[in-house]
C-alpha cells in the first residue's frame, strides 16, 4: 500500500511539474505540437524534463499514439485526477477579465453548492477575453456558464463509449421522439449535431427530448480530455438560438398505425410503453423496423448501437418480455439501415487508414536505422 502511494505521490510531483513548465514556458508547449518536429526530438525533450521513468513512459506512450498535440490537456486532467487522490475537488475557471470581489462572491456561491463541507478545493483560474463577459465554472462533472446559469451534466450509459449529457433544458420538442445522427453526413439537417460532430472524436450523436448521448471513436480517446470540448460545444450552441433540428421529424417507427394487424400493434405498443422509455433513460433509443414470421426486427440507437452489452439488451431483455407477452413472437434481430450500413463503413475505412499509416511510419523509422 505504502508503495502504490509513494508511486502516486511521484506521478503527482511529476504532473505539478509539468505543468508548471508548459505555462511558464510557452515554447515547449510549442515543441510537442509543431509537426516539424521529429518523434526522437520529442523523446530526448521528455528526458531532459527529468520526470520519473513511469511518467516518461506515459508521455511516450502519448507520442507514439499520435496524441503529442493533447498533451497541455493532458497534463491538466492529470492534474485534476491527482487532485482528486488528494482528496482535493478541482475547479477550473475562465473569465474575461481578473477576478473581482463580486465574481469572486459567486464564484465562492457556486463553489459552496458543488462541493461538501470542508472539502478543499483547489481553483485554477484562466483569463480569456473571447468568452465577452461572465465566467464559466468546470467543476467535477458539472459545466456551468455563470453569466447566463447553465448547468450540464453528464451521466453514465452501460456503454463505456457512450456518455449522456443533460443541459437542463429541452432538446427535442415533446412528442417529437429521438433523432439519431450516425456519421456526420446525416447531421446535415441539425446545427447541434453538426457543431458537436466538429469535436475531434466524436463518432455519433443521439438527441432525446431533454438529453444528448455522445458515443466517442473508440476506447483510447478519454472522457476526460473529450468532455470539456463537448460541454464547449452545446454551451456555445445554446447561445446562437439557432433550431436543434430544421426539418419537419417523422413520427418514429414504432408508432401504431391503422393499418398494423393485432400482433404488429401489441408489439409496437409495448416498446413503446415499457421499452423504450427504460432504454432512452440509458441515452439509447429502440424503434420498430418489421415483423415477419414471428421475427421481430428493431433499430438500436444512440448509446446502444455499439454498446457491449447490446446483445444482452436485446435478448434478456427485449425478447424475453416481447415473447412474455406475445406468444407469437418467436425471437428478436438487430437491423441496420443504409446509413448505418455506411457510416460503420466509413469508420472501418478510417481504422485501416489508420493501422496503414502507422505500419508505414514503423517502416520508414526502420529504414533510417537501418541506414544508420
């Protein structure tokens, strides 16, 4: 135990330190984002900051995944987790201008309502004229714009590479149901989706009637890193009073209609009045796609279209209480449409280049040491 905490006790040294440096000196900062410089320039700068060898590595390991340009946010975040092993709550704060005794006052306003009794909380406050005014305040999960008291919250889904995010304020009209933007290309008709979409990382977006599901590219990308840009995004959206959807939407799938036998109603009527609303509560959505031959056809959406336990959702879950029910059901299948169909395509494509590239950096890296 003794040795864990003294390994943390180090990493923590060696954060506080790096930071220190990257705001003390600006060029080095510079050094790690320039694409001009190489990675063996990178790895001899890491050594000469004298940080421990498990914090070097991390650094390296930053490096060779292409994520040198993060490292500021990095170092911050890291800061932040450090922070919190301390048992310390960490605020961070941009304002326009310095800090004056009524800012001041509502910022220890909002402090005192985050945080518990006696916690200490550590402040880091940075000057930025381009927000025009206010203070916005990022403390734990909580992203709040003082100058017009937005609050967003982020929730958890049973898919790790899915958050729910709560404005606190509508998203969707009531009675309009969910859209569901897979790729950037059907965002088209959503200026929230397509400004989120603009967050580098970010692989789809799910829109409910009072929440935003975020499914990120993949598992090294961090919520820590992607939150605060995501929460940037729908602050400055809400802001432009610009319509979260410019389209007439359709009336969802699952919808009974006149024209639907008995079976086909009872189905569509227990999604939507028992299913539906527990998965949207997870920041997913289920819509009706077909029935044929005691098979029932549904769409995933949202945080449940790559989530883990998808499978299990629809099996345990779906099929069971559909078979309970309705005795001519006989199982249940997940569809896609075109546009899924395309953007998991696409996505495909993009980790291939990927791979490629790094296969022929691995290459050329091993020709110039063999030159050598």
């Amino acid at each position: 135990m003794y040795s864990k905490q003294k390994k943390l006790d180090q990493i923590d040294a060696d954060f506080q330190k790096l930071d220190s440096l990257l705001t003390q000196h600006k060029s080095i900062g510079d050094l790690f984002r320039n694409p001009g410089v190489t990675r063996e320039q990178r790895m001899a700068l890491i050594k000469e900051l004298g940080v421990s060898d498990m914090t070097r590595a991390t650094l390296e390991t930053l490096i060779d995944n292409r994520r040198e340009k993060k490292l500021i946010k990095f170092v911050s975040v890291m800061n932040r987790l450090m922070a919190a092993n301390r048992g310390e709550l960490s605020c961070r704060v941009i304002t326009a201008k310095p800090l004056d005794a009524k800012s001041r006052s509502e910022l220890d306003s909002v402090l005192k309502q985050f945080s518990k009794k006696d916690e200490k909380v550590t402040v880091e406050t940075t000057v930025d004229p381009s927000i025009m005014g206010g203070m916005i305040v990022e403390i734990g999960d909580r992203y709040i714009d003082m100058s017009r008291t937005m609050f967003i919250q982020s929730q958890e889904t049973p898919n790790p590479n899915s958050l729910k995010f709560l404005p606190g304020r509508p998203v969707l009209d009531s009675g309009v149901g969910t859209r569901d933007f897979p790729n950037i290309q059907s965002a088209y008709c959503s200026p929230l989706a397509k400004q989120l979409f603009r967050v580098e990382g970010v692989k789809s977006v799910f829109l409910g009637s009072d929440f935003i599901t975020i499914t990120k590219q993949h598992d090294d990308i961090q919520w820590q890193v992607l939150k605060p840009e995501i929460y940037g995004a729908i602050m400055d959206f809400f802001t432009t009073n610009l319509p979260v959807v410019n389209d007439d939407i359709e009336p969802p799938a699952s919808s009974v209609s006149s024209e639907d036998d008995d079976t086909t109603a009872m189905i569509k009527e227990l999604l939507d009045s028992r299913i539906r609303p527990t998965v949207q509560e997870d920041g997913g959505d289920v819509t009706f796609v077909s029935f044929d031959d005691g098979i029932v056809k549904l769409k995933l959406q949202g945080a449940c279209t790559s989530c883990p336990s998808s499978m299990v959702t629809l099996k345990n879950g779906i099929q069971n209480m559909l078979q309970f029910y309705i005795p001519e059901v006989k199982g249940v299948e997940q569809t896609e449409d075109e546009v899924d169909k395309k953007a998991k395509k696409e996505f495909e494509e993009f980790e291939e280049k990927l791979e490629h590239d790094e296969d022929e950096e691995e290459k050329e890296e091993a020709k110039s040491s063999s030159k050598k």
